[in-house]
C-alpha cells in the first residue's frame, strides 16, 4: 500500500471501510438465511438477499463520496447525516421498485429482512466513518476517508 506522508490515502481507506462493510453485510446474510427461508421459503431468500442489495450500494457509495471530497474530523457528522439520508431515499425506492417487480414480496418475504438490513449496516457504517484515521502528522484524527 502506497502511503502519503504515513497515512493512507483517501481512496485507500475508501476501497478497506468499502471490504469491511461488504464483510458485514455477508455476515448478516448468513446468520438470516435460515430464518429467511423458515418464515417465507424461496420468496423470503429473495427478499432477503434484494434487502442486502439496496442497504449496501447506498454504504459503498458514502465512503467513495466522503473520500471524493477528502472529508476532515469536523466533517464527520455530515458524512453520517448525508450516509443516511442517501441510504434512506435509495432503500425507499429500491423497496417500492422491487415491490412493483416482485408482487410475492410482501412484509414476510422481505420488508422485515429489508429492516435488518438497514438498521444493521447503518450502524457498522456509522462505525466505520468514525473510525480514525492517519493524518499526515501522523496523528489519528475522527473520522473522514
């Protein structure tokens, strides 16, 4: 890994907080399959691996905004603000597409995975954009990518 000054660069801890989030949501996937499947069979398989879908694009495309605009430690509470309003809008109207798509998927078959999901990976998203990270001084500032 090619650092700048000591610190990884923007990009860098984009592509690990990126992995890490991609690592959770596998996580989560494995431990409601077989709920999923319990509660609604195939249907609830499908609705369960959409929700995973829709909550983890909206992660990923937080932590390669934030790195985008090189967010500093003071910046770090509207990262978390704008994170979840972005995987607010995009989560409602991937479940409004998917529903439309996919009659079948009703609160049973995905609505409730889809609500694990959310409040989940927001919560190891949020943890993530405060983890520190290296500055060029090489002291560990709050947040930012």
């Amino acid at each position: 890994m090619t650092t700048v000054g000591g610190a990884r660069t923007a990009k860098q801890m984009a592509w690990g907080r990126c992995g890490w989030l991609s690592a959770a949501a596998l996580v989560i996937w494995l431990a409601l399959v077989g709920p999923a499947w319990l509660v609604a069979g195939r249907e609830g398989l499908i609705g369960l691996s959409a929700a995973a879908c829709l909550c983890l694009v909206p992660g990923w495309a937080v932590f390669w905004i934030a790195a985008g605009f090189g967010t500093a430690g003071t910046e770090v509470p509207l990262v978390i603000l704008g994170g979840t309003a972005l995987r607010m809008i995009f989560v409602l109207f991937g479940m409004v597409i998917a529903q439309t798509l996919n009659p079948h998927l009703g609160f049973r078959e995905f609505i409730v995975w889809l609500l694990a999901f959310y409040l989940c990976l927001l919560a190891v998203e949020t943890c993530l954009v405060l983890l520190p990270s290296g500055s060029r001084g090489g002291q560990p500032r709050a947040g930012g990518v």
